[in-house]
C-alpha cells in the first residue's frame, strides 16, 4: 500500500510533466514515449490535474475577472456587444446573464 507521501510526490511529479508538455508544444504521444508513460496514465493524471485546476479556480469566492474595453475595435457588426473572452469572439447581442455565466 502506497503512502500518503509517495502518492503526493507522485502526483506533483506527474503534474509537473502535464505542465512542461504543455508549455513543449510536443505531442502527448511524443512526450509520453520520451518519458516512458503510458498513454492511459497521462490521460488519468492529466483529468486529475484539471479537475484540481477547477476546484482550486471555484474556491476564489468573490474574485473579480479584469475585462478590457477596446473602444477602437472595429468589427462588421453595425450595433450588439463585442466581447473577447480568452480567444472566445462574440459580435453579436447576446443577453447579460450569458456573459455573466461565461466569466463565472
């Protein structure tokens, strides 16, 4: 049976190479064959690694996200909100509560 100890070490090994693939811009399958892990253990630690990014994302209670307000932006769109949100473009209207959701 494995102990507490080696089970966290474990998981900030395996959350530090998540980490530096992704940063590589190396295929998972390539990365994984030059550190001898098997595919299904990546994806597992990788689900892991997610899931404790989202948790520890929902325990920032009151947090406020910034939004920049580029008035100069120029789009085809004749009238509605603009809004870019982490690469996400929307230029059309679309009503409050479903901006609110997206940030939230």
């Amino acid at each position: 049976m494995r102990t507490r100890t080696s089970q966290v070490n474990k998981e900030e090994y395996m959350f530090s190479l998540i980490a530096e693939q992704a940063a590589s811009g190396q295929s998972i399958k390539s990365f994984c064959a030059r550190h001898g892990i098997r595919s299904g253990n990546w994806f597992y630690w990788q689900k892991r690694y997610q899931q404790r990014n989202v948790e520890s994302h929902n325990n920032d209670n009151g947090s406020f996200t910034l939004l920049q307000v580029t008035p100069d932006v120029v789009t085809s769109v004749e009238s509605g909100i603009f809004v870019e949100y982490k690469g996400l473009k929307i230029y059309r209207p679309v009503p409050a509560s479903f901006l609110k959701e997206l940030i939230g």
